[in-house]
C-alpha cells in the first residue's frame, strides 16, 4: 500500500506539472508497465490521450500533433521494443525541431539485464538524438523527490520547447504492482498549486554593433539575394517582405518557407527557381554577390549547384535555434539570431538605396519561366507535375498542404508557384524519410484543417498501420495517392541508366491495390480517372468528412520524360529570353 | 572515375569475403546512398537478395530467416530513419541472440551535420544494442585498403555468429557519384581468393576440476530439478535427457526449450507445469534442493514464482554465451559453458543413485494434471486454450510453429503438451515485443517449411506491413489470427479490475476486418466458424501454398473465465491427489 502512496503521489505529481507547462495533448501506446503513468493521465480532465497501438506510427503522429499545435506533446509506451519502435519519429524531431517528451516505462534497476521479460537497456536509447535523457527516480512521496518530478517535468517539457526544440526522453523505472490509488484528489498540491516552476525560454538575438556591422557590408553589395527555407518562425513573412524591399532584394522562396502562399507581399518572391536555375543562361545573369539566407537549406538541388557554382559570394546564415546549416561550406557569416528580430532590426540599419537591376532580372525570368510553365496544363493524361501545378488553385482557402518525401516535395518546389490563399505547407524535412508520412500527417489534421496529404505509393505503404488513427478517432484527411507503383525518384538519378537490375533494386513496384486498406480503415476510396473528375472530387473536398484517399495513376517512365521535355522546352525560352536582355 | 573505380573495389571485396563468411541473403530497403553495395550485392552470384520497402519489417524478416537458417544475415539500407527503423529488430537480435550484419550508407563525413538531407548521425547509431560498430573508411582501392574491408567483413560476420550471437553494425560513408563500375570480373580476387581471413569461434567450456566439484556439490542433492527454457544448443535435447535420467532429475521444459517435440525420450520431461504450479499442495509437495538452468528463463510465471519461494535451494546457471540470466536473483553458480558439453561431460563424473522418489512425484503430478486438461476438449465454442491445446495434433510431422507474444506464447506454456512430432516451436523472446513478429515468421518460412504462425489480432496489426514479402516472394505460410478484438492479457492483469477507462487504455479494440489487408497481399483469407471447420483446413493446409491467413475470433472476457474455471477445476484435483498422497 505504501508503494502504491508512492507510485501515485509521484506520477500524479508529474502529470499535474506536465498539463501546468501547457502540454495538452499524449499519445499512449497501451502496455503493461507503463499502467501508472496511463491510469493518471487519463484522470486528468486538461489532457487528450491519444491511444495507439503501433509506436512507430503513434510518435509520427504526436510528431504531427506537435508540428501543427506548436506545442510539445507527450508519448508514452511500455518497456522493450516498444520504445525502440519511436526512434524513426525522434530522429525527424531531432533534425526537423519538433517538441517532443518522450515518457519510457522501464523495468527497476533489479530487473535489467538479468534476462527478465521485456527489459531491454533504455539508458540513451536515443543517443544524441534527444536534447536531454534523465534516468528517473524511483517513486517516492516524499517532499524532496515530489519537487524532483514536478521540477524534471516542468524543465524537460521547457527544454523540448527551447529553440531548438526536439525531443527529450525520461525513462521511469516502475516497480509491481503497478496499479495506482485513484483518488478524487489525485491532482490537488498543496505546494505552488498553480505549476512548481515556469520556464521562461528566451531567444537568440545579436546587438547593435553586430547590425551595424553586417549593415555596413551589405550596403557595398548590389546583387544580393534572400534565400528562404523551411521556418516556422513567428512573424517571419512580414519582416522578410519588408526586408527584400528595402535592400531591394528578391527572395527565393522554398515551398516550406510559408511564403509562397498568403496574405503578405509576393513582390519580390521567387519562386520558379528550381525550373530556370537548370538554365546555364539564366545562372551566369544572376550571379549574386551576397546571399541572405534563412531557414532549412532548400529543397531544390539546381539552387544548391547555384549557390555552389557562386561560392565567393558571401553567404549570410541566421538561425535562431543555433544549429550549422549550411552542407555546401559556403557561410562566411554565422548569425544565431531570431529571424524575425533579425529583419525587423536590420531595416533600421539600412540606408535605402536605388534598385540595381539586378532584383528586376529575377523577376522577370521568374515571370518568363512561370508564363511557359503553363504548358504543362496541356498534359491531358494524368500526371504528377500537373498535379502540383493545379494544387494551389483546387485548395481551400486556409487549407493545410502536407506533402510526402522523395518526388512529391520536389514536384511541388517545382510547380507550386506563388498564390494569395492562406495554405500551410508540411513536410517532415528533418531527416527527409518516407516512413511515418501518414500518421504526421493526421496528427497535425487534428490542428490544422481542413489538410490534404499528397504522397507517393512507397510512402503511403510505409505507414498503412498509421491510418487506424483516422479510424478510431474519426479524423478528417484528404489523401491523394500518386501511384506510379514503386520509387520514382530512381528514374531520375543515375542508376536508371546504369543498373541492370534497376527495377529489382530501385523501381521495386508493389502491384497493391490500396482500396483494400482504406475499406480496412473505414475510408472513403476513389480511383481518379482523369482531370475533370479530380477536380469535381476536389470541390466538394469540405463536404466529405473522415478519411478520404483518390488514388491518382501515374507511369514512372513516362513521368520522367515528361518532366525532361518541360525543363528542355523551358530552358529554351529562357535561354533565348537572356541573350536577347544581353544585347 | 579514379572515385567510382575505388568505389568499386572496395565494395566488391567486401561482398566477396561476405560470401566467403558463409552469408547467403541479404534483406536490402531501397534507396539513393546505399546504392553501390546494393548493385553490387546483386551481381553476386552466391547472393541471394530480399528487397523490403519498409525498414523495421525488412529488419526483422532478416531476424527470422538468421533465426532459421542459423547463419547471419546482412541488412542493407540508406542513411536517416531508414536505419533508424531497424532499431526495435536489432534490440530483439541483440537480446534473443540472432545474428544479424547491420550495413547502413551514410553520407560522408563533410556532409554530416550540416543540415544536409536525409543525414543523421549514425555513428553508435544503435548504442549498446549491438556488439560492435564500426565507422568505414571511406572507399579506396590501395591493398591496405582492400584488405581492411575484407578483414572488417569477416571479422563482423563471426563475431555476430560468436556465441552470445547478435547484431553488428557497419556504417559506410559513400560519396557521389554512386555508381560502381559494373565488369565481369567484379569479384575476382588475386590475393587469397578463397577469404582473406576465416574466423574459427571457440565454444565456453568448464574443466575437469570445475565438473568434479559441481557433482560432487549434486550427489548431496535429493530433489534436484532441471530446467530448460528457450535454447538452441546443438545436440542438446539428447544430452540433457541423458543428463537427467543419470541424475533422476524431473526437466521442465519450456515449450521454447525444443523439448517438448521430438523423437528423443520424453520420459522426464515435464510440461504441464504451468497449470500445477499455480497450486500451492503441490508447490508444497515439490520443494526441490537444487535447480539446473538452462537457457533464458521460461515463460511460466507460475514456475518463476515457484523458483522465488524456493530461493534457498542451489541454482545452476549454465549459459553457453556467458550472460547473466536470472531475474530473480537466485543463482548460486554461474557457470559459464556449451550446455551440449556440460551434460555430456557431467554424466562421466555423476555416481548413480537410486531414485529418491522426488521425480515420481513430479511424473504423478504431470500425469494428472494433463488427464484433467482433456476438459478443455469440451469447449464446443471457439477458444483460445483449446486451440493451443489441439495444435500439436493438427500439425503436420516437421512444422515449424512460430507464436506471437503476450497471450499466445502464454497460451502455448499452458497447453502444448508433449508429443512425439517434430515440430520446432519458435518465438520472438529476446525483448517479448508484439512488434515483426509477421516479417520474423515470413523470414522464417523461408527456411523452416512448412511454418505455422499463431498470433493476436494486435501483433498482426502491428506488422501488417510485414505481409509485403509474402506477396512479393509467393512465401508459403499458414497464419492463424486469433481475434479478440484487442488486447488479451490485460484481461488477467490487475488493471482489469482497477482501471476505469480499461477499455480506452488497454483493451484497445480496433474493430478491423483482416479480409481487407489479407486479400489487399493476394493471401488467401478464411473466417473459421467451428472447430469442425479448422480440423478440416488444417488437415489440407499443406496443400495450399501462398499466404493463408485464418482468422479465430474469441471473446476476452470469456477467455478470461474459461482460463480460470480451467486452473479453478483442474487446481481442485491437484489438492485432493496430494492429500491423497500426504496420507
């Protein structure tokens, strides 16, 4: 009895601290150790359990809650593989700063490694890819270790937050039995009811001097540009616009940027990049000599070679969470520093000066590209570049875009252009997986609808399991499969000319019909058969409710053809467009 | 070209000495970085090559086919959370004993870190869970080079095969270009062609004076008992039975210990101890003086608990792969030696003795106690014991049965009794995860034919996934879903009667239609009404190849009832026979 005291009193201590530091929402997969830390939070009336089975698909999808909410959420599972099955989705969180607080159950220190029965080493089961591990106090009710587990909790919860935010794994020891006292009472604390202690994070700002300085050496620049990628910083799209205008700088702006949809300026956003930065003609016009860049490095590897191939210009990185983003050594100033502070400050530090021209020939080979892009809706069949094209047109104001990896992400860099709809875009770009694409995806539908997922067929397979929580909580989701039945992104890397065994290794097609799992999860399924059909589906998207998935059919090899034809009748046009700007 | 041509020899003569170790399959998950070795793993001729799109189920289906085959098995993926996805296969290798060859890509060293895609820090990616990392050299084609990744490769292989087995990890930084290049004489090596380097791996073994003192410990002993848990020890089945009618010592042989099947003599072996043991008259009635252990500890928590009442007898580890196997802390010597050789070797140093009625007494109790099982035959409904109780019988000569975790394997200890079949019972028991047991038995099936997969609704769910290779490979196996919506176990546990929201937290049911997901991978599906119905299609199960998936539905709290009138009823007969007995 008096264990139990102690069982309860601990973990009702640390679940009164976690709803304290604002976590609303847990995701638990049932066990049998992790029964105390299950039992209490479900008492608590300010938390949302999430219950799930599969722990791979169940972090992704706390992953999604997260990402959306913008708050930490809390995982909890048992002892054993169950933990090792959450690695996937930490390491996203890791690299794509995310807040998670992952809670282990774990065997008592007696029971491990003695070959008892679902005990495996948890002690940095996640490496180096959590923030912080702290192995817990056993239970205990005394005063001291009370304070102990609402401190841990309140600092661990605070830590997933700071930038940059990631995840933080406490593993609780628990002995038997593991039933706790359930008491009316169970969350009233006589000591500092309202939390134990408040974490205030704070940001990452530079000074005057440091402004002045960068000031200074951006004003004896004439072909700057703003590079921006995937952020989610506050405020940002505001103060960037501001700050593109009076450096009178265009900004390149990534699909997950947030700026190429919305109610800010889209003046001097660039977006057609990934399409004209293929063109030798247009990258030897637009040579800059600084760039300012934010965020994610881009998804496009034509502006990757670009910013190569202009390695002596300066490149300018700010990160507010710290990090050293930056693959292609080009940095030659690293500014930790809020992005958002960083614009807003920097613009008072500017002396305005006359446009150089420079900002004009972005403009107007993105303009130029854009007007060819349009060939692209003469495609009757079916096809992914399409696809993409149309998207921002057949979303709903407010929607939220989550697009899986591999060709999807770089389909819509390429063909999802500038658009004043309010449409967040997702992705999970941390560690760029295929895996755990659906369950973030419906996690982050709990807070952001209406969403539509757009992901390839390898994707969707990889996390079928994750659609059973569209399922049991009736989520809203808009699935549009492309299935062109295997890997599409091999054809377009060197191995679809060099391997001889190409489908066996890279093409790897499934031959699934996916109805068969959406009936399984109580879904709505179509097969789309051609434009006209998708569009009427998309238009009445908002009155179908529950789990929705059309499946569009595609053909790898066609698609990369397709794709070849478009970059080569673009880049003629604007190959000719610069020699006729250079006479 | 100097790069691809280094690329290519120094992943030819690292797959050369991988077939040279005796490694046959090689489970490889698509992808960009790992493209070099997985070209060139499919030009070799010896190499037989499984490609799994998704990485925690391709893991595991390697776990199962190492499982049956007794040999390695090399895993092949990409970097990020691909490698990331092996985790929960590698910590169930690594704690069942499996060995496993865990070759991640990785990008290289300048692109680590720097917010490059799909990079994460794999170094120590998998922490104590394996036996050993090793970060490669980079590709180069001067002999030390060559030599070290040849020395590296067989190293690796023998020392995943070294008893304890388990998994190693190989992470292999590869820059661009991919693409080896492809000659007909790939592997053909001048120096040492036939292996660089063969590893000839030691077994434990205790000397003369060691068994000498460790038998005349045991002729001091009256009611001495053997026990034998989940096992794989060559030879060892005979041995053991020796052992024991020399010493005239009951064995309690957990259905993992292989004993409970074959053609080797039965006489001693105990089986029903599951059901007796939870009666204390015959706990009392059975005090032993000394245990004999081998293998991991069984599954029975009823033997577990007798064991902990009993701590003052003397307990002999004997572990083959020199851990430490005992939960309870009840060992008095650990003796660290081949279990095959330590009963071969002890009979020369055992004088026999007469028989001090101690093994009678068990043979009684055993006796009775499976008389009264014959109840369970009266169940006219579907049920979960009975099942497992007629399944010795339905099995054909040769079987292999692969249980899933929590109640079957339970379910399994309780009912499968003693027979003279071959049948080999395997299970996933290192960390006793719900997790791959679908991909573990498919991995299996490749080897062990025909396979018999007995598991839960909740295990099948959790690798639906998994199913892929059946459908891709026209893998012959015969699954056997028992669905009681949810999960089993908590039903005997104390939340059962303690947790208000039981259902939300534990009993989780998903309400899924298996046909779907069945028919979804071409399987052959069958509700099964009766046991009339099931009779039949076992008796013609070898008759139909592919994936046959039969589903058994059952009802939690039925099965919860029926298990405990079964031990209530049956624990009644105990106490009256040993009263019987006493008198």
């Amino acid at each position: 009895m008096e264990h139990q005291e102690s069982l309860t009193a601990y973990i009702a201590a640390f679940v009164s601290e976690l709803v304290q530091t604002g976590i609303t929402d847990v995701v638990v997969s049932p066990g049998s150790r992790s029964t105390p830390m299950a039992m209490v939070m479900a008492e608590h009336p300010d938390l949302t359990l999430h219950i799930h089975v599969d722990e791979r698909s169940a972090a992704f999808f706390a992953l999604g809650i997260a990402k959306a909410s913008k708050r930490p959420v809390a995982i909890l599972c048992t002892s054993g593989t169950a933990a090792a099955n959450y690695y996937p989705a930490i390491v996203e969180a890791h690299y794509s700063r995310v807040p998670l607080l992952v809670l282990t159950a774990d065997r008592p220190h007696e029971l491990r490694e003695v070959g008892a029965p679902q005990a495996i080493d948890q002690i940095h089961l996640y490496g180096n890819h959590v923030k912080w591990f702290a192995e817990m106090a056993l239970p205990e009710k005394n005063n001291d270790i009370i304070r102990y587990a609402r401190t841990v909790c309140a600092r661990a919860a605070a830590l997933a937050s700071q930038s940059p935010s990631g995840p933080v794994h406490l593993n609780f020891p628990f002995r038997e039995p593991l039933i706790p006292i359930m008491d009316e009472n169970l969350f009233q604390t006589e000591e500092r009811p309202n939390g134990y202690v408040k974490v205030h994070n704070g940001d990452l700002t530079i000074n005057s001097y440091q402004f002045r300085d960068i000031a200074a050496k951006l004003s004896r620049k004439e072909k700057g540009i703003i590079i921006c990628g995937n952020l989610e910083t506050e405020g940002f799209a505001d103060a960037v616009t501001i700050l593109a205008s009076v450096l009178n700088f265009p900004i390149i702006a990534d699909p997950l940027s947030q700026l190429r949809s919305g109610k800010h300026s889209s003046e001097n956003i660039i977006e057609a990049y990934d399409t004209f930065l293929r063109n030798e003609d247009a990258k030897s016009f637009l040579k800059p000599d600084v760039v300012i860049r934010f965020g994610a490095m881009p998804v496009s590897k034509a502006l990757t070679i670009f910013l190569k191939e202009n390695h002596s210009a300066e490149q300018y990185v700010i990160d507010s969470g710290g990090g050293w983003r930056d693959p292609a050594a080009l940095s030659t100033d690293m500014i930790f520093c809020n992005e958002t502070f960083f614009c807003k400050s920097l613009i008072s530090y500017i002396k305005p000066k006359a446009p150089t021209g420079s900002l004009e020939k972005w403009r107007n080979i993105n303009t130029l590209t854009k007007e060819h892009m349009k060939i692209i809706n003469d495609s009757t069949e079916l096809s992914e570049s399409r696809l993409f094209y149309q998207l921002a047109d057949m979303l709903p104001e407010g929607a939220t875009l989550f697009v899986g990896n591999s060709m999807p992400i770089r389909d819509l860099d390429s063909f999802f252009l500038n658009n004043e709809k309010s449409i967040k875009v997702m992705a999970n770009r941390g560690a760029n997986g295929i895996d755990g694409t659906v369950s973030t995806a419906l996690g982050a539908a709990l807070y952001s609808k209406p969403l539509y997922l757009v992901l390839g067929d390898l994707t969707f397979f990889h996390d079928l399991n994750g659609l059973i929580a569209a399922k049991l909580y009736n989520i809203d989701i808009h699935i549009i499969v492309i299935n062109n039945n295997g890997g599409g992104i091999f054809s377009f890397l060197p191995q679809a000319e060099h391997a001889k065994k190409f489908e066996l290794l890279f093409g790897t097609p499934l031959n699934i019909e996916f109805e068969h799992a959406v009936r399984m999860f109580n879904g709505n399924y179509m097969n789309i058969k051609d434009w006209d059909q998708f569009g009427s589906v998309m238009k009445v998207s908002l009155e179908t409710p529950g789990l929705n998935v059309r499946e569009i059919s595609t053909n790898r090899d066609r698609n990369t053809l397709e794709h070849r034809e478009f970059w080569r009748s673009v880049s003629w046009e604007i190959s000719n467009f610069v020699k006729g700007e250079r006479k």
